[in-house]
C-alpha cells in the first residue's frame, strides 16, 4: 500500500514537472515581445525602432493625390511620409487609386526624383521615394512588400 | 524570270503600301479614356502659363511642340505668376494651367491633375517643383522633359511605356530626363484619343452669363421642350451655346 501511495505520488510529480516543462520550454523570454502588428503611425514608429532603424518625426507633409496631411519622417536619415486616416476602410479607398507602378494616383500623374515605393498597413499608407536597399528593408520587415512603385 | 519579276512587283507594292499607311507601332499610352471633349478638331486648348520667366521658354517650347499634333491647336495666355497664384495653381474651367513653386519635400519633380466629368477633362494644371529645380544637377533638358510631359499628361496621354525604358520621348517613364520633345507615337496616340467628335465640348469658360445666369423669373428660361399631359409640369431648356445649357423642371402650383 505503502508503496503504491509512492508510486502514485511519483506519477503526479512526473505529470506535473511534464506539464511545467512545457509551459518553461515554450514561455517567451523575460522582457521579450511579439512582433508588433503596425496599425498606425505610432506602431510604425515602434516597429521601425524595433528593427534598429533610427526614427525622427518631421515636418507634415501634403499630397493633392491624398485626402489626408501626412508626416514625414527620417528614417535611417531618408524622408519616408506617412499618411494616416481615420480607418482602414478610407486608407484601402486611396490605396486602390495608386496605379501598380506608382506612376499616377486617381487623375494625378506624377514624375517622382527617384523611385517610389508605397507600403500599406492598416490605416497608414507610407510613401518612400528613393532606393536605399537598407531603407527599404527595414520598410519591408514592418510593413510587408510593397503594393505599388518600382 | 516571271517570277522574279512577280517578286519585284510584290516588293513595290508593299513599299507603296506602307508608304501610304505608315505603321504605327505602340501607339497605346492613352491614360484611360480622358480626353476633352470638343466638337470639331483641332482642339483649341489655353495653357495658361503662371510661371517664372526662368520656365517661360520651357512652356513655349512643349507648347510649341505639341500644337506639332494634328488634333491640337495650343494657345498661351499670360497668367498670374506671383507666389501665391503659383503656389496655389488653381485650375481654370476649360483650361490647363502651368506653374512652378518650391512645392516642398514631397518626392516629386512634376505633378499633372486633370479634372474630369466621366472621361472627359474639364480643366487640368501642371506643376514643376523647384524645390528640386533649384538644384543645378537638373539642367535645360531636364525641366524640358518635365514640363513636357506634365501638359502631355493633360492632354489625356499616360507614359509611353512603365518599364523605365528610355523611348526617347518626354512622355518615358526613364529616370534619365534626357528627351525634351514629344515624339511620333505621342502624336499618332493623340490622333487616336481625339479621332473621334462629342456632342459638347469641356474647352474654354463657359458662355458669358451662363454661370451665374439668372432663372429665378420664367422669362429666363429659355423653350419649353416638354410639357406632362395633364399640365403641371414642365421642362425648360435655355441653350447658351456649345453644350452649355440650363434646364428647369417645374411643377406648377394649383
């Protein structure tokens, strides 16, 4: 009897050290976070920073071709501007008026100084006109590819 | 020896043929189906030029080179060109205007809008940025090959091609603005836009008196055109000319 009691007890402690094992081997790390989902341009910002990438805030920024001031910001010390709206609906709207290319939006036609690149997320639409591979990559790691430019 | 001259002859007439029908290639850089909407061609479009006299002989040359076009006849008219005109660009109905500004920091060298009323352009602009201008790397044939294309662009004409190929044409999408001039695809692509005629026409202001035309009293409502069989109700139409025209609907008080 004695010694059933013993074994019974040694079969609890198994299953429960198997069990808290599990939840050790899977926890995150202390003071580790998810990848942030970017919604904003605050959670932009954050995930950038994230990446190692220095962020300043500059100055607004306007566009006749969105319906919303944007800001622009230095990334990495290249202007990246960042139009925000009030939900993701309205971003989309203005999303799907960019030509694949980048080279019109709706009834503008636009010749760009470099490159243009533009990323979507949420209720943010971030326009980066340049060609800076490592600009680009911390864009792409935050955002996801590109949906229109070249 | 009969066939050989069959051979010959069948050269000569293909030679003969296609002089008489130049071939075309790649006329297709229309942007969607926007053009203005006129009654007769060649289109008499006003640019109306608000910019500095260091862009003046830029706009006369794209002026110049596209009124080259068949179904284009362009007129210059002297614009306001102070800052705060030029900062603004405000379109005007039936026109297209040309500005330069330091527009800022925004990523773009020339920027060309049309307004439109379902494929047809009422008004457009076109604006270079010297905020880039200014810097002396973008030289003559640059701000040429700008300007050139954004009033190409409001002419209803897309790029030419979106691969960043250097077509030599200002209306390229190459990063190099080497090309100051439109070229023959530019101009066969604008005989195709414009080979067709509308019942009115979105070129020049509107009639004198019809924007602010008075039709408060009856008498200024021009022929009634339609009448409801009982009475009540009836349309008016005053027609001011080229298109332009007011209707009235009235529902008559017993």
């Amino acid at each position: 009897m004695k010694n059933q009691v013993w074994i019974f007890l040694l079969l609890v402690c198994v299953l429960a050290v198997s069990g808290c094992a599990n939840d050790f081997l899977t926890a995150s790390p202390v003071g580790s976070t998810e990848p942030l989902a970017v919604e904003d341009q605050a959670t932009l910002i954050s995930a950038l920073e994230g990446s190692g990438a220095t962020v300043e805030i500059g100055e607004p920024v306007s566009q006749v071709f969105f319906s919303t001031e944007g800001t622009l910001l230095k990334v990495k010390g290249a202007d990246v501007q960042v139009f925000e709206y009030e939900s993701a609906e309205e971003m989309e709207n203005e999303a799907s008026q960019v030509s694949p290319d980048g080279g019109s939006i709706g009834t503008s036609m636009v010749t760009w100084v470099d490159v243009p690149h533009f990323y979507k997320a949420n209720r943010i639409i971030v326009l980066y006109v340049g060609n800076d591979a490592s600009v680009l990559d911390v864009l792409e790691s935050a955002l996801g590819p590109q949906f229109a430019g070249r | 020896m009969h066939t050989q001259k069959a051979r010959s002859v069948l050269v000569l007439a293909v030679i003969v043929m296609l002089a008489a029908f130049p071939f075309s290639a790649g006329a297709d850089h229309a942007w969607g189906n926007y053009h203005w909407a006129r009654t007769s061609n060649p289109a008499n479009i006003t640019v109306i030029d608000s910019m500095t006299a260091d862009w003046d002989d830029n706009l006369d040359t794209a002026i110049s080179d596209w009124s080259k076009s068949s179904v284009l006849d362009i007129a210059e008219e002297a614009g306001a060109s102070d800052a705060d005109t030029r900062s603004r660009c405000r379109a005007v109905k039936g026109k297209v205007r040309s500005c330069n500004y330091t527009y800022g920091n925004n990523g773009w060298l020339g920027l060309a809008q049309i307004w439109v009323r379902g494929s047809h352009i009422t008004q457009g602009t076109a604006k270079m940025n010297d905020t880039y201008f200014s810097n002396p790397a973008y030289d003559e044939t640059a701000r040429q090959h700008v300007v050139c294309q954004e009033i190409g662009h409001d002419w209803g004409l897309g790029h030419q091609d979106e691969s960043g190929a250097d077509l030599n044409t200002c209306m390229d999408y190459a990063d190099a603005l080497d090309n100051p001039n439109p070229n023959t695809h530019d101009y066969a692509q604008l005989e195709t836009i414009y080979s067709h005629l509308d019942n009115s026409t979105t070129i020049g202001a509107a009639p004198a008196g019809f924007e602010n035309a008075n039709v408060h009293a009856q008498e200024n409502w021009g022929t009634k055109v339609h009448e409801s069989a009982n009475g009540r109700s009836a349309i008016f139409e005053r027609d001011f000319g080229n298109g332009f025209k007011v209707f009235t609907f009235v529902v008559w008080a017993e």
